[in-house]
C-alpha cells in the first residue's frame, strides 16, 4: 500500500496533466460540432477494425464446426444420389420385364436382363458388352434390345459377360419393314451419326411418308417381328433406282444404354437344322 502511494505521489503531476488533457477533450467535443463529428467518425472506424478482426478470428475458429456440418451435408446428399440411381436402374428393370410381359405372347422367346458395362458411340466399328454370359444362358447370335428398339445382336460370349455387335456397326444389317407393309429391306449404320441409319434396298414400289415407324421383319431366328427399329427421316440417293433408300432416326439411344434385355429364341436349333437342310442336295 505504501508503494502505491510513493507511485501517486512521486508521478501525481503526470495524472493531473492527464487529467486536465481528458477534460480539455471532452469540453472541446461537447462544444464543438465540427470536433465532435470528427471524433465519432474516427471512433467509427477504429471500431468497426477491431469488429473485423474480432469477425475473422471468430470465423477462422469456427470453420472445424462448419466443416463438419458440410460434411454431413455431403454425405447426405450422396446417399441421396445413391438411393436415386438404385430406384432409376430398379424403374428400368421393370420397365424391361413389363414389356417382357407384353412380348410373351410371342411364345418361342425368353428374354434376359443385362446391365450395359462397356458401350461406344464414336468409333467406325461400335461394341457393347454386358454382364450377363454363358451362365446365364447367353449364346453367340441372340438379339438385344432395350425399351425403345434394337440394339445389336450378341457374337462373343464368355462365363459371366457378352459382346454385342452394336446397330452402330456396318457390320451389322437388320432385316426390317414398314409397320403395316409386308415389303422388307436392310438396315445398316453408315458410320454418320449414332442417332441415324440408313434402310436400304426398300421396293420401289413401297409408299411411305416421313415419320412412319420401321420395325424388325421377323425373317430370322434372331429377332421377332414387330420389334421398333426407328422413324423415316426423308428418302436418300441409293446406287440402285430400282429401290428405295431411307435415312431412319433410331429410336435407341446409344449413348445412354444402361439395361438391355437379350432375346433368346427356344426354335433357334430346330430352325438352324431346317436351313441346313434345305441347302443341303438330297440323295437320289
């Protein structure tokens, strides 16, 4: 106690000069407009600094919990998109086996759904493969299709997976006719656009109109009749006056493939036979 009044005494002159300073100010602000403006202006400013500062350092602690909380989020919304691609690839499913139901009546066909794991669009010679082989009873030459129209048709077969030769392949031709019109021609990809092929060798006399519906003929063991293939876009310059050559828009959407159902005909063999014997000379 007795060093702190040594202190007030020994520097009371000091405090009373600060004393009188203070009050010279607060007398010089209360009476002076101008002077008090100032005053407030830059007591303003120093205390929206030290807001500033006091904003970020709060901020910069608080980043941990907002961090967490977006990280929550995230993982919320993933689960989301993980339930939604299960609930889209089940709805395709069973868009799939609703018109496998509807295409029961053909009798001679099953129907095996694949997912698409491996598609190309961009290339001159386009293959798909699926996830679906021998095991599953897939075999070399069975048509694939998915909701909207053909697809390909399956050549190489492994235990568990299946290569398509894509509808996008000019080694592909596709025996197909007008709906409603018995006269039959070949579809085939020219290589131009993934969304378009080219119906050749259509007879001449064969009336058609731009929009009509090309569907599969039916004349093989590969595909059943009536299987949508696409539209008439407008007539195209063929080699040959004698038929008819038509730009097709296709109904399948090639870059978008996701589930395709494989066609398996139960005749296939018993037609095979019956061919090779109708090419083979009987014994006289």
């Amino acid at each position: 106690m007795r060093n702190l009044l040594n202190f007030l005494v020994h520097y009371n002159s000091w405090f009373l000069f600060a004393f009188y300073v203070f009050l010279s100010c607060a007398l010089l602000m209360s009476r002076n407009p101008y002077q008090h403006h100032v005053f407030l202006t830059s007591a303003n400013s120093v205390v929206g600094t030290v807001y500033d500062v006091a904003s970020n350092v709060t901020g910069y602690i608080s980043l941990r919990d907002i961090n967490d909380d977006l990280q929550r989020h995230t993982a919320s919304l993933e689960n989301e998109i993980l339930a939604l691609r299960h609930q889209n690839r089940m709805l395709r499913q069973q868009l799939l086996q609703d018109s496998v139901r509807g295409l029961d009546s053909l009798g001679r066909f099953d129907f095996i759904i694949a997912s698409v794991v491996n598609n190309s669009v961009i290339h001159p010679y386009n293959y798909i493969t699926i996830d679906k082989g021998a095991a599953d009873g897939i075999a070399p030459e069975m048509g694939v299709m998915d909701q909207n129209g053909v697809v390909g048709v399956v050549n190489v077969v492994s235990d568990h997976h299946a290569r398509i030769i894509s509808l996008l392949n000019p080694n592909f031709k596709l025996s197909c006719k007008l709906r409603g019109n018995n006269a039959f021609g070949s579809l085939v990809w020219d290589g131009k656009n993934p969304y378009e092929a080219v119906l050749e060798e259509l007879p001449k006399q064969v009336k058609f109109a731009k929009g009509d519906t090309i569907i599969t003929s039916g004349y093989s063991a590969i595909f059943p009749e009536g299987i949508a293939v696409g539209t008439i876009l407008d007539s195209a310059r063929g080699e040959d006056d004698n038929f008819h050559t038509l730009r097709i828009r296709l109904l399948s959407d090639f870059s978008t493939l996701s589930t395709v159902k494989v066609i398996s005909n139960r005749d296939v063999v018993d037609i095979r036979e019956a061919e090779t014997d109708l090419q083979t000379p009987a014994d006289s």
